[in-house]
C-alpha cells in the first residue's frame, strides 16, 4: 500500500512493515527516506544487513535463498534489493511476486527503484508492490522550484537555523532546484553563522569561501566547453576532499537533462520550448550554457555518456574496476567537446 513519506516517521514508531519500496529521482529524498528505514531497523534489533543490486546478470534465486535460509545466531535481517533500471525481467518479477506472497519473518526488505512510469505501474510487479498487503510503497516526489525556499527554509530550520527572505532567496538561486547542493550548503552555514540567524551576507560569505573551487562551477565549466578550466577545477575538487560520488551524481543530473533536451530537439521542438517544459525547467541564466553544450553531441551520445558517468558511480562503490577520479577527468572532457573514443 502507499505510505505517503511526510508520514515515514510516525509509521516507523508504530512498527515495521516487511516490505518497504522507495521510488523517485530525487537522491536526496530517496536516500534520507531509506536512512529513516535502515535506522529503525537498526533500533528494533535487526542486525544483520544483506544488499543485492539488481543488474544484467543477476541471480534472482539470491534473494529466495536470503529470504528462506536461517541465521546462523537467528538475528534479524534487512535485505536490501537496488533495481537501478526499474526493470527486474520475467525472472525479477517471479522472485518478487514469490517473496511478496509469503515474506519470512524477522526480515525486512528494502527496495530501491527510480520513479516508475504510467506503463510500468500497471506491470503485476509494481502493481504487487503498490497494492500488496505486505509492502509499504513510497513515492518521491521532486521539490518544484516554486517550492523550494520553503523546503529550504524547513531544512534550515531542522538545523535548528533561522534565515530571512532574502537568504533563503540566495540559496535558492545558488542550488537551482538540485537538493543534495542544497544540503550541503546548509551544513556550511551551520558552520558560518554567529548564533543561529542566516541573513544574505552570511550566505554570500559562504558562496566566496567556495568559490574558488566548487562543483558548480566545475558543471558550468564543462557546460561552457572549458575543458582545460574544468580538469583544473576538479583536480582542485580532489585536493579539497569533495567525495567523487557528488560529483558523479551532479554530471550525471546534467547528462540526463541534457539528453532529454537534445532528444526534444532532434524531434523539432524548438529549444526555448524545450528549456521550459524541462524537469527540472532550465534556468533563464543557464540557458545559454546548455545551449552550446547541445551544439557538441546528439542525443544518443549524451545518453553513452550518461552510462559512463553511472559506470563511474560503480567505481566510487568499490562494484567495478577502474579510478574513479580517471574516469571523471575523463567524462569532463567528453561532456565539454573533446574527441575521445568512449568507454567500451
């Protein structure tokens, strides 16, 4: 059945359910609602933690046997299953329909999904999953930007901050709707602040403490076709001790915006049209960065590009071969024009 997330932590006090499923795009949201999950499983005893991520080649008799076989000191356990693509396959769809009619006991399982489609909402799997007596379905949603100050100002408030109009404002403009930005700039200002008040200059004293080197001026380097700029600026990124998987996830939101918008040109809508009905939409300042990028690349390639990026994302994760920092140098200079043979 769907839990609406607003209502998580409540319904996490009263019980755990054996089935979660969190889908959306929004990695922040997403991540702190399967945090609140693995917490409260980790507070009522289950111990034990076992993750499967889903892909190509999996082995869908490794979740039967998770769920069937017995611990070995009868410990509770959170099974965690990532479908990364939102495709589990005939075989995907019989081992989750056979777990869902009888989950074992003393075990959690904890789905991860993107944002599924109409179609794929009506499939016997996500509907099970939806609809199912067993399972918790939760549907993240993206903050529009009309409401991102106020979703800026609750964090900042959680932060135990309070912010006037005009900082909220700035911030707002700075993160342009992406929230893990957004997140880490609060966490800044926890920092900067004198007592607990966030006015414009103290936002404006963050930004030029970053501005040195930062991922978003790493993004409007590559956007801009800056190449020599962008590796620059990531090797300082390196230095710094920003985490490769931030900056992975930033590359990989452009590419995904960029490959949509690139497909929507191909089909003859014009780009203005495009920036607008984008989602998130394109920014009226960044318009004229995403234009030149799309002059480099088709569609096809952006998306080849965007599996490069979710490679690397793997590499961050210790789940495949390669440095990871390489392949983001790399990535940089494919995104911003340079002709480099892509990844096998």
């Amino acid at each position: 059945m769907k839990l609406n997330p607003a209502q998580l932590g409540k319904h996490l006090q009263a019980g755990l359910a054996p089935v979660y499923v969190v889908s959306g795009d929004e990695p922040l949201l997403c991540q702190e609602a399967e945090d609140a999950i693995r917490a409260a499983t980790r507070q009522q005893g289950f111990s034990e933690r076992t993750v499967f991520h889903a892909e190509a080649s999996f082995d869908w008799g490794l979740l039967y046997e998770a769920g069937a076989s017995l611990s070995l000191f009868a410990e509770k356990r959170l099974i965690e299953l990532r479908i990364a693509n939102g495709k589990p396959g005939d075989k995907g769809t019989a081992a989750i329909l056979e777990y869902l009619e009888r989950p074992p006991q003393d075990t959690v399982l904890l789905i991860s999904l993107p944002k599924l489609d109409g179609s794929t909402q009506k499939t016997k799997w996500a509907k099970a999953l939806i609809d199912g007596p067993h399972s918790q379905f939760l549907q993240i949603w993206p903050i529009e930007v009309a409401q991102l100050p106020n979703w800026i100002r609750q964090r900042l408030s959680q932060a135990g901050l309070a912010a006037s109009q005009e900082a909220v404002e700035l911030i707002a403009a700075r993160v342009e709707g992406n929230l893990l930005a957004a997140a880490q700039e609060i966490e800044k200002l926890k920092l900067l602040a004198e007592g607990n008040q966030i006015d414009a200059s103290t936002v404006q004293a963050a930004v030029a403490d970053s501005a040195r080197y930062d991922v978003f001026g790493l993004v409007d380097a590559i956007l801009n076709g800056e190449a020599a700029h962008a590796l620059r600026m990531l090797e300082g990124l390196r230095g710094e001790g920003v985490e490769p998987l931030f900056i992975v996830v930033m590359l990989a939101r452009e590419l995904r915006q960029l490959a949509g918008l690139a497909l929507q040109f191909s089909q003859g809508v014009p780009l203005e049209k495009a920036f607008a009905s984008a989602r998130p939409p394109v920014w009226d300042k960044r318009r004229p960065l995403y234009s030149r990028a799309l002059q480099r690349h088709t569609a096809a390639r952006w998306n080849q590009l965007l599996i490069d990026a979710q490679r690397i994302d793997a590499q961050v994760k210790g789940q495949a071969a390669g440095d990871a920092w390489s392949s983001l140098a790399r990535l940089a200079l494919l995104m911003a024009g340079q002709r480099l043979p892509l990844s096998e």
